[in-house]
C-alpha cells in the first residue's frame, strides 16, 4: 500500500513531485529547464497554491499555460 503524501509539509520531495506533476499535467516542452532545485521553501505555499489550481483543471487554453509558466518562474530562486 502507498503512502499518501502530505502536500502541505514543506520538503524537498514535495517540491519535486509538485514540480514534476505539473510539468506533466501541462505538457511542458522545455521540461528540463524547470527543476525542483530551482526552488525555494520560502515559496512553497505559493507553489502549493499553483499546483492545487493546476490539478483541479482539465485543460488550459494557450495564453492559461504562458500564464502558469510565468507564475513558475516568479517562484524560481533568484
């Protein structure tokens, strides 16, 4: 039996699979570019908020992607 993860303990497994799973809900082309390294517990609730909005949609029209991938890009350590 798996064990369900627990999305709102920051961690750095966390970031990962939130990471990961959205880079596959939204068919992410440059996928390599986005990683979870790349990012900062400081903006974990935010990027849980993201993902949380990502995973309750089905589809996302062209200009909803741009806009999610800038959003990730906000998060990102600079």
């Amino acid at each position: 039996m798996t064990q369900k993860m627990d999305l709102t303990v920051k961690s750095t497994e966390n970031t990962a699979y939130m990471i990961e799973r959205i880079k596959d809900k939204l068919r992410i082309v440059n996928a390599g570019a986005i990683k979870a390294a790349h990012f900062d517990d400081e903006m974990y609730e935010e990027l849980h908020d993201l993902y949380t909005m990502v995973m309750k949609r089905e589809n996302f029209s062209p200009s909803e992607m741009q806009a999610i991938a800038e959003e990730l890009g906000k998060l990102r350590r600079t």
